[in-house]
C-alpha cells in the first residue's frame, strides 16, 4: 500500500505524519531518522487494522500539490 508520509522540519527536529492514518505520527532529529520512524510507526498501525479498514483507506485519495499564496497587506 503507497501512503503519504508528510515531515516538517522545526526548531527541534522533524515531525512526520501520515494523513490516511489519523494519529499516526512520529519524529527524529533528522530528515533520514523521521522517515524511517514513521515508516515504522504506519507499518504497525496498518497492522492493527481490519481488513475493512485497510479497505477504507486504500480507497482514500489524497493529493499534495503545491499552492500559491498572497500574503496580507
């Protein structure tokens, strides 16, 4: 299953979500260590679910595209 692993970096780190999987988060002090955290953060979580929530959500479709913005004046 291909999911969206989403990492932001902050003033502490990175902070990754998966936004298919509500609540699955994780965190590393680096890019690399984030994402292999949350890969095994979303790997247990899909574990626990049935096989009609793994269903629902590869049913979802959630798209990352980037946007413009003005700012205010």
């Amino acid at each position: 299953m291909i999911l969206n692993a989403i990492i932001e970096k902050d003033k502490n780190g990175y902070f990754a979500y998966v936004p298919e999987l509500k609540g699955c988060v994780s965190q590393g002090d680096t890019y690399e260590e984030a994402l292999k955290n949350i890969k095994e953060a979303a790997n247990l979580y899909v574990e626990s679910l049935n096989d009609e929530e793994i269903s629902l959500i590869k049913a979802k479709s959630i798209m990352i595209s980037p946007i413009e913005t003005q700012p205010y004046a």
